[in-house]
C-alpha cells in the first residue's frame, strides 16, 4: 500500500438493484460528510437521515422500479434503470453549522429533487428554526 493513500477512502461504489437479473435501480450508499467535532445529536440525525432515505430507495422505490420494468417488458418497451441520490455538503462557520442537502430521484426520465438546508447553533447541536415567514415569497401589493 502506497502510504500516501493510508487511510484514503474509495469512492462508494453505486448500489445496483436487479429484477429478474436486469437492472431496475441503482444508488450510491448515502452519506452526509460532518465536521470533525460535531455533536453526537448531530451526527445521529443525519445517520437517521442517511437510513431513512436507504430504506426508501430500497423497500418503496424499488419495488416501483420492478414493476415499472415488468410493465415495460410486458409492452415489448425498453426499460431506463431507475437512479436516486443523496448529495450533501457541511460547513461550518464559528458556532453555525449549516448543511445543505438534496436527495433526487429519476425514474422513467422524470427526476424528483428535495432540497434541505439546516442550521445547528454549536457546541451544542441544537437546531435553529427560521423565523416565521422566512424564505417564503411575499406578495407585493401593486397600488
């Protein structure tokens, strides 16, 4: 082993789902990147997160992306695998912490996004909630 790759970390490989040997969905694992040092509370929230959206993919998505690939076979149409993802990035800023997240779905060339930010006051891992109204789009009046 080359000791500048000590302890490196490969890239996650894609989790590829089969129906009757094809393809039907495939995901790479999930995984919110924390800071060093952040609070225990935090870091179970987002391995929370992490499994919530692994179960998803593979107890509900899946069991649509098979059918889906059934019906396709049925008709004599080809069949896109299916994809879903889980992107995140953390930054922290003195006692802030914000992570940013999207979790996105393609299924049959349509493609379904959520998209999360999060605050959490440090040292100790509370959540900050955003004062009511904030970030919605106000209605100007025009007279």
């Amino acid at each position: 082993m080359d000791p500048k790759h000590k302890g490196a970390q490969s890239p996650p490989e894609a989790r590829v789902l089969l129906w009757e040997g094809e393809p039907v969905l495939s995901f790479f694992p999930p995984k919110v990147a924390l800071p060093l040092g952040t609070p225990k509370r935090v870091t179970a929230y987002y391995r929370r997160l992490e499994q919530m959206w692994r179960d998803r993919w593979e107890k509900t998505v899946y069991p649509r992306a098979c059918a889906a690939a059934q019906t396709a076979r049925n008709t004599s149409r080809p069949f896109d695998p299916w994809t879903a993802g889980l992107e995140a990035e953390a930054e922290q800023d003195g006692d802030m912490l914000r992570v940013r997240w999207e979790a996105a779905e393609t299924a049959g060339g349509r493609r379904c996004a959520l998209n999360r930010e999060e605050l959490w006051q440090l040292p100790k891992g509370t959540p900050v909630i955003p004062a009511k109204g904030a970030g919605k789009k106000r209605q100007e009046d025009p007279s």
